[in-house]
C-alpha cells in the first residue's frame, strides 16, 4: 500500500470519527479505503472493468 495525505473539512473527520467509535470500521485508514473501493467500482470499474482479480481490496 501507498501512503496518500488528503486534507478534510472537519465534519468529514467527525463522520468517519463517528463510524469508528460506533464499530463500523477499526480506523479512520479503513473507512476511507472502503469509501474509495466503493467509489471506484459504481463510477470507474464498470466502464473499465475490475482489476482486482483475487478477491482482496489490497492490491
């Protein structure tokens, strides 16, 4: 994985604070992968095609 740094208005900071303290997610770090993941596959993936091929989101 790649270290990326992204500056966030607070009440984004606050929600995914709230995600973690609620269980949703173990980090703030996890939250944020999930949202992209997510995005990329409703807005990118389809029209290109997946390239995860082993099931793993880490790669």
């Amino acid at each position: 994985m790649q270290l990326v740094t992204v500056k966030m208005s607070d009440i984004y900071v606050n929600g995914l604070d709230k995600l973690v303290e609620i269980g949703m997610y173990p980090s703030r770090s996890e939250a944020i992968r999930v949202a992209i993941r997510d995005l990329l596959r409703r807005e990118l993936w389809p029209a290109q095609g997946s390239p995860i091929q082993t099931g793993s989101d880490d790669e």
